[in-house]
C-alpha cells in the first residue's frame, strides 16, 4: 500500500522510470530471498520478512502506476476499450505467469528436490522481471 502511494507521485515527476526502479527492486528482493534459502537451512521469519518487504515495495511501484503508462498513449475516446482489455490482459497474464513458474517449480521438485525447484522457478521468475524492465525501457525511449 505504501509503494502505491509513493508509485504513483513518483510516476507524475519520473515517469516510466519509477516501474524500472521498482523491477531493479523486485529483482534485488527475489536474490537475497535465494541466498538466504541458499545460505541458511531455516531462514528466520525476521529475515523473510524483510526480504519479502523489499520485494513487495518494488512490485507496489510497479504495479500502481503500469495502467497509466501503458494507456497514456491511448486516445481518449477509446480509453474504456483500453482500460477493459488492459484488465483482461493484465488478469491473463499474471494467471498464466503463475501457472507456468508453478508447474515448472513441481516439475522440478518432482525430479530433485525443493531448493533447486525454487531457485529454477526464482530464476524464471527474475528473467521474467528483467524483460519487462527491458520493454518497459523500450517504452520510455519510444515515448521520449
């Protein structure tokens, strides 16, 4: 709730800038998780807890102020249509996004163990990020 506030005042003075640095921050949150999985054999709830902050102050960046830059190019008259199908996009998406890092986690799993499923399925996870902070750079140059 915080990083939506900040997301969208950031986003009136930075524009497309603000949903990059909120990737770089999702990115940065999904690798210490990682290590710490890595590192400890029972990460503390202290520590998850932070880690998980972190990750979800970038993606309240992210998400908050995503509906405006991609329909700010969007002519008013068509602004309800694109609203609409940003919505449905958007809920497909992260539908799908959800059911592929999953069935790749339990395939994984299924073949070794948890800790290399988890950090197959946060590396999938992470790629996944980095190519929408690399559109999302695309986008900010196009618009420039």
């Amino acid at each position: 709730m915080i990083a939506s506030r900040h997301g969208g005042v950031r986003a009136k003075h930075r524009g497309t800038l603000v949903l990059i640095e909120g990737c770089a921050l999702q990115i940065i949150g999904l690798a210490v998780l990682v290590a710490a999985v890595a590192c400890a054999v029972t990460p503390s709830a202290t520590l998850l807890s932070v880690v998980l902050i972190v990750f979800g102050y970038g993606q309240g960046l992210v998400t908050a102020p995503l509906s405006s830059a991609v329909l700010s190019s969007v002519k008013p008259v068509s602004a309800g249509s694109a609203s609409g199908m940003y919505g449905t996009t958007a809920q497909i998406a992260n539908a799908s996004g959800v059911a592929a890092i999953g069935a790749v986690f339990f395939a994984v799993e299924a073949a070794y163990a948890a800790r290399p499923a988890l950090f197959i399925s946060a590396s999938l996870f992470a790629l996944a990020i980095v190519t929408s902070a690399a559109f999302l750079s695309w986008m900010r140059r196009v618009s420039a």
